[in-house]
C-alpha cells in the first residue's frame, strides 16, 4: 500500500510506439504506471475482442513505479487483462494513446484507442483518450503535453459520471487551446483500392476520405480542430437513442 | 431498373452460418438480396476494420434476386465494400445476424453483427441487427421470423430517424411479443482462463461471466429478454454525452 495513484495505459500503435512513450511521461507525474500495450500496431481495432485464439501477455519492461507488458490481443483485451490478472484493485485513472492520427468524430468508433477507453469505462474507472493528428512518422507528441496534463488533473479533480469517457484530439502544431465539443457527423466514402496479385486475383487496401457532414456546425470535434483548438468529447456508453423510444412504441409491433 | 427494393445483409458468425440462411430467406420476402458476409466466422469484431492487411471479396452464389459474397475482411469491411464496389445505389435496408448468441447490453458494443449495422446507419440506410439467444450449435432461427417481419416492415414503413438503427435480440423459445427498450447497465467479469502450453509459457482464453448492473429495472434488453420478449433497442452512432458538455465547461481548462 502506498497510497499513490494507479494508472492503467494501453494504446493501439502498440508497445513501441512513441506516442505511448509520450502519454507514458506524462502519467508518471501523476502516479504509478501500469502499461498494458498490444506488442504490434492494432489500429483501427475498435473493441474488438480475440476470441478465436488465446492470447499471451510478457512483461515488457519494470523500474520504480513502472511496469509495463505486451499483449498479443487487441487494446480492449489489454484492458481486460490487466483488469482480470494484474491489477489488484481498480485503477484510478485509465488513459490510451497518444494515438499517431485522429480519432475524431466517426472515427472515434473504429479506433482501438478509442476501445481501450470505452472498455476502461464500463469498468468504472475515469478514462481519457489521446490522439494526435499529425500523421508524420516521427511526429512530435511534446506538444500534447501541456494539454493532457490539464485535462487529466480537471478529471481527477472533478471526476466523470459513470457511462462516461473522454475522447481528446490535438491539432498538429501549437494549440491555441481546448473546446468541448460533441461528436461530429461525416463518414468515410470511396474507401477501397483495388490491385490486381501475380496470379490475376483482385484484392483490396482500405483507404478513402473523411466526408464532413456537419455543413458548417462549429460545437463538432472536427470544426475546433481545423480552428486549432484541442477538440475534448465526453463520450457514452449506453448508445441508446432515448428520444426514440416513445417513437417505436408507437409502431404497429403488436 | 427493377423497381424492387434492394437488401444488404451481413453477419459475424460468417457466410457459412444457418442464421445468415434464415435471415436471407426473410429478406427475400421484402425485395433483392445482396449478401457480403466474412469468409470465416469474425465473432468479437466490434466496427474493427483491416487496416493493416488487403482483403478479398468472392463471388459465393448467385440465383434470381439473390446474389452473395464471400469477404476476408471484418463485418464492417463488409459493408463497406458493399457500398464501395457491388451497389451502383444505397440498399433500402440494411440486415445483420441472425446472430447466434445475445448481443444485448453493453454486448453492443462488442458485436461484429452490431458492428456492420452501425456502418450501415453511417451510410444514412435503415438498419437492423438480429440476434437470437440459443448457443446451441444447431439452435433454431425459425422462431425468429415472425418478430423479425413485424420490424422489418414497420421500418420500412415509418423509417429511423438519421444516425439511428435498431438492435433486435429473441429471446430462445416462443418469444411472448415485442418490447422497446434501453440498452442495459453492466459488464463482463472473470475474463480470462489461464492455461500453460507445452513449452511451460501462460496463454489466456477470452471467457468470462455477465454481471447485470441495472438492479431491477424493467426498461432494459436484458430485463424484458428474460422475461420472454424480444427486445429492441434503437441505438445512436453520435455516442456524445450531451448532458455532459455543460459541466466539462465549467472545467479549469482554460
């Protein structure tokens, strides 16, 4: 018993990726470090879980108040794991990321940061997600320092209610602040490039553009970060349309 | 121009399976069909697509009003090239399932056959996921069909509203009628088997036990699926705390 905080980090670049080094430093400000990270790159995982194979899970590195372990799954199966195997009471603080690209709005369902969150969430623990969009391959994820170490200790501080998470995407170069924003309304569209294999078979790349459908909407994640601003998403995990509910009890299904 | 509907159905147990077959044969009733379903069952899915891998898409059968693929991708992948590279327009409807097993609950969030339904509804198409809760290997879909024609034809009749689709969940046996519902409260516990391989290193199973949190409630899946009726849950892709925005503005953010 120390008394410190306990922090659970994943991500879905994986084990190596820089931008968990990065989200890593920062946690450590905070309280004792536990890193459960896929040991390759998962992205574009959402939650999905491994269950047609067993999974491995090696400790990966350890010093003073630091552990961390590569797991063969998925970013949802890292959490879980380290909820069933290595923690021995909850955490207080669950964080994933620094994602290398954004995972704002639609995004936000497809991407294995994302997951890991939404997973730390239905087990009740204050849970953040990170991105940074800025696709270079030796990006710089310094300059999400200052604005996760806010975002972090307001949660600390204030808390989130149960259900809840947050989904936070930086601009690439210098911030010029944070906004609290919904989700914005787009979807990928021409998403498939099609090659043609030495033996004449075709086969597919997933690829396409991200099509805004938010028209001009300035409370959308996406419209602050074109302004420059951190773009911070409370995010739910009852998906339940409420409103629609008296609607469909007025249809004929009886 | 055939001025029929058009029908794209998907599923994650995979094209093989006998709930896909029971869902083609009701889809049938209500105009063509276009089937684009993973090769191999891709339970656990969740929205994850193939980022790091091409994908395949097979011809698997073709007959009067009915055509069907075979997909190495995920059930998103699925429908996404679907709408990519088969459909000359958006379908009029879009299927999924008959999943074998429950996807009610915080098992939304999990589920492949979900998962190409919340694509779907990304695409601005009605969209329906079904599931019936019998995990035998040879469970009876036929009791599905009733309550599955009743949805089908009140959504085409009255439409959902942008960003909405339905999660439909049968209970086993002789379903007592149809209720509406929210999303209910809870989580999976006890996640992983540990077992040891022959060469003396852990692995882990995915596994586990449902853990109801909801403490009575009667307007929930999980409530009204235990009481015999199928449930059906309208869900959101825009997954914003709404209420929550709000508060975080009164965050020391700035």
């Amino acid at each position: 018993m120390t008394g410190r905080r306990k922090i659970l980090i994943s991500n879905d670049d994986g084990i190596h990726a820089k931008g968990l080094a990065a989200l890593v430093e920062i946690a450590k400000e905070f309280g004792d470090v536990l890193v459960v990270a896929p040991h390759m790159p998962r992205s574009g995982m959402s939650m999905a879980i491994t269950v047609d194979s067993p999974i491995r899970l090696n400790k990966f590195e350890k010093s003073a108040h630091f552990e961390s372990y590569s797991c063969t799954g998925t970013p949802v199966d890292c959490v879980k794991i380290a909820f069933d195997k290595l923690l021995d009471k909850d955490p207080d603080l669950i964080l994933s990321g620094i994602n290398h690209g954004s995972n704002s709005s639609v995004s936000v369902h497809y991407s294995g940061t994302m997951g890991a969150i939404i997973e730390g969430c239905i087990h009740d623990v204050p849970s953040i997600g990170f991105s940074l969009l800025d696709y270079h391959p030796d990006a710089d994820f310094s300059q999400v320092k200052e604005f996760a170490r806010k975002i972090i200790l307001e949660t600390l501080k204030n808390g989130l209610p149960r259900g809840t998470c947050l989904n936070v995407n930086v601009p690439k170069g210098n911030p010029k602040g944070i906004a609290i924003c919904r989700q914005g309304n787009g979807r990928w569209v021409e998403e498939f490039d099609q090659r043609t294999d030495p033996h004449n078979e075709n086969y597919y790349w997933v690829t396409g553009y991200y099509q805004n459908m938010d028209n001009g909407s300035k409370d959308t994640d996406n419209h602050v970060l074109t302004e420059g601003f951190v773009s911070v998403v409370p995010v739910k995990i009852d998906i339940t349309n409420h409103e629609q509910l008296e609607i469909l009890k007025s249809w004929n299904l009886w």
